[in-house]
C-alpha cells in the first residue's frame, strides 16, 4: 500500500507498506487481524516473508482444528514456535476480533478499556531539512495534532531537536532514534536534556538493557523502550534496572494484544507511565491499537494517526480521523470494530492462501 509521503528513520525509508491480513473462520464467523512485520528486516529481525512462512508452516496448522476458549489458550498452543511475534501477534487479533464478534462485545471492552477516544500524536520521519522539518511540524500541528515525535539519527540529532524546539517552545515533543546509538556515541544526545522532552526513545540497540540503564543516569529525561521490550518479562527487567521510566507497548512486538496488556499492567503496578506506539497499521492494526490505548495506564499520546496521515486508501471501511482535542474514537462494534473494504483487497492483494 503506497503511503501517502514517504516515512523515513535510523533504518530506511518505507514508500509501500506490505503487511499480512489474517482471517479466522470458526462457527460461522470471521475474525480479522494485521500482521505489521515490513518487507524490510530493518526495525526487527521479523519481515513479511518470515511471517508468512511461520504463519503457514507452523502457527496456523498448530491451531487448525483446536477448540480455543480465550487468547490465553491460543498463546499455549504457540508457545513451543520461539520468537515470531509479529506473526503470532497477527493471528491473536484475529482471534480477539473473533471472540468479540461471537460474544457482541468491542475489543475495548473485552480488554477492559476505560475511555471512549485516546489522545494522538504524530511520528515524523527525518526530513531533508531543517526548514523542511520545521514546516512538516507546522503543518501537522494545523491539522490539531497536539503532540510530535521526531526520528533522530546519528549526525541528525540535537540540531534537529532544537530547530523544531526554537519553533515550538510549548510543543509536547519527544524523539526516536530506533537504537541507532551506542552508550559511547549517545554522549552527543546528552544537548536534548535541555530541550523539555517527554521521552527519548530507543537509543542503543535493542538487546541492550543494560546499557539503557547506563545511559538513563545520565539523562534527567525519561528514557523510553521500544523495540528492547519484547515481553512482560523484559518489561520487568527493564525497570528493575531503570533502564526506561517509560514504556511503549506495540502489539505486534509483544506477540500480541494479551502480551500488551499485561505489560501495561505490571508497569501502572510499578507507576510507569505507557504509551502505544504505531507500525503504519491498515485500519485492522489501528482499530487494535485504540482499542489497547483505551486502558488506564496509556498515558501518553499513542503513535496512532488519521487515516490520511498514512493511506490515500485503506483496507477498511471504517476510515480513523482526529478529534478536535487530537484524540481518535476508539471503535465500539463487536471485536475490532471495522469491516475490510473487498474492492481494496482485491486491488492491493499480493498474495492469497486459505488453509483449512
Ligand atoms: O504512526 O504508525 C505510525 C508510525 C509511528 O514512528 C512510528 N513507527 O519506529 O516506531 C517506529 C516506527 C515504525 C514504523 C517501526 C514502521 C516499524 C515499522
């Protein structure tokens, strides 16, 4: 799927979006989910061909034929396929939408989500120049986002920051480097923590826990983890070690709606604040997504735009579009809340398999 301008970070430019949409028959019904691996192993090891082939060879024929009560069982007949979040992410919000359309209830209030619409933010990819961020920022800001998040890179850190900064003095800001640092070469960020940032987040690389924790005693500002939390457990470990004062929980990178659930918990037992992050989700991963930032503990603005910040196009029916307070509805229909638009299938489809 073409995005509307091209998104780029610390590892590459996105210009087309793949993903894998799921659907689960069972009693009569269909449940839909999103897999968000890219074509590209740039943000993690998972891409759409290791989805598919995890999908197909082992996620799916595991399941195939099982009686699944809720998405704990369905995570037990998963559990001995090792790592694949994403893949196995997808095929959980198919059963989640499943389970909510069988029982008439919405995701939200399946999971226990307490608001009816989720404050939203912006993520910016690096622009070619300052003037050019700077009137990016500008005009996002005039479409009512209230908060941004700017991409940061190695040599595109500080003056960045400060460009947007000196334009924006009140602007809720915060920045990603997609762990494009190490713990030597982060000193140069040591500048940001002058500039009143929500967060800095995913400086090192992702298997780096311990030097998050380094780094964030040099920082005043909170460090916040993407892609090293994979799990409730890394969570834990992440702030028994203060390596992040904020978390950001993704569905996909969790390896599922359940995993983030409870990594939301076990933070607001710890009083650490959560936010949810976005992988350019069709309509199918962001009516998910809003349906998880309906929870307590979701703190901070989501990643999770309008529609037309992403697709001229979408898959859904449904298009998401922002509030006059940059907040987006959280879906209230049965299970995820949207219906797949055929005639965009059909034109974006790669392709195709039924397993039975
Ligand atoms: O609004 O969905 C969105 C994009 C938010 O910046 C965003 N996503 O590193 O968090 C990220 C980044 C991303 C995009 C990661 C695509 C992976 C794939």
């Amino acid at each position: 799927m073409p995005l509307v301008s091209p998104f780029e970070t610390s590892f590459g430019r996105i210009i087309t979006r793949d993903s894998i949409l799921l659907e689960i028959f069972a009693e009569g019904l269909i449940g839909i989910g999103e897999c968000v691996a890219d074509r590209d192993p740039g943000y993690a090891y998972e891409t759409s061909g290791t989805a598919w082939h995890i999908l197909k060879d082992f996620l799916i024929p595991a399941l195939l034929g099982h009686d699944v009560h809720d998405a704990i069982d369905l995570l037990q007949i998963v559990l001995g396929i090792k790592g694949h979040a994403m893949a196995k992410a997808g095929l959980e919000m198919a059963f989640w939408d499943l389970l909510g359309k069988k029982t008439g209830h919405s995701l939200r209030d399946l999971l226990g989500g307490t608001r009816n619409r989720v404050p939203v933010g912006v993520s910016i990819g690096l622009q070619e120049s300052h003037e050019k961020l700077v009137a990016t920022v500008e005009d996002y800001l005039a479409l009512g986002y209230q908060r941004v998040k700017i991409k940061i890179k190695p040599g595109r850190d500080v003056d960045d920051t400060l460009a947007v900064r000196s334009a924006f003095p009140d602007l809720p800001l915060q920045v990603d480097a997609n762990s494009a640092f190490t713990l030597e070469s982060a000193e140069a960020l040591i500048p940001l923590d002058d500039l009143n940032l929500l967060l800095i987040e995913q400086p090192l690389a992702e298997d780096d826990l311990w030097d998050h924790s380094r780094l964030q005693r040099k920082f005043r500002t909170p460090l916040c983890l993407d892609e090293s939390i994979i799990s409730p457990r890394h969570a834990r470990q992440a702030l028994e070690m203060d390596a992040c004062r904020i978390v950001n929980i993704k569905v996909g990178r969790v390896g599922g709606i359940s995993q983030g659930v409870a990594i939301h918990d076990l933070c607001q037992a710890q009083d650490t604040p959560v936010w949810c992050g976005g992988m350019l989700e069709t309509g199918v991963g962001r009516a998910a997504n809003l349906a998880l930032a309906s929870l307590p503990n979701f703190k901070l603005p989501g990643d999770i735009s309008a529609t037309d910040r992403y697709y001229e196009r979408d898959i859904t029916e449904q298009c998401f579009t922002l509030n006059s307070d940059s907040t987006i509805s959280v879906p209230d229909s049965p299970g995820l809340g949207v219906s797949l638009d055929a005639k965009a299938i059909a034109k974006f489809s790669l392709r195709n398999l039924r397993l039975k």
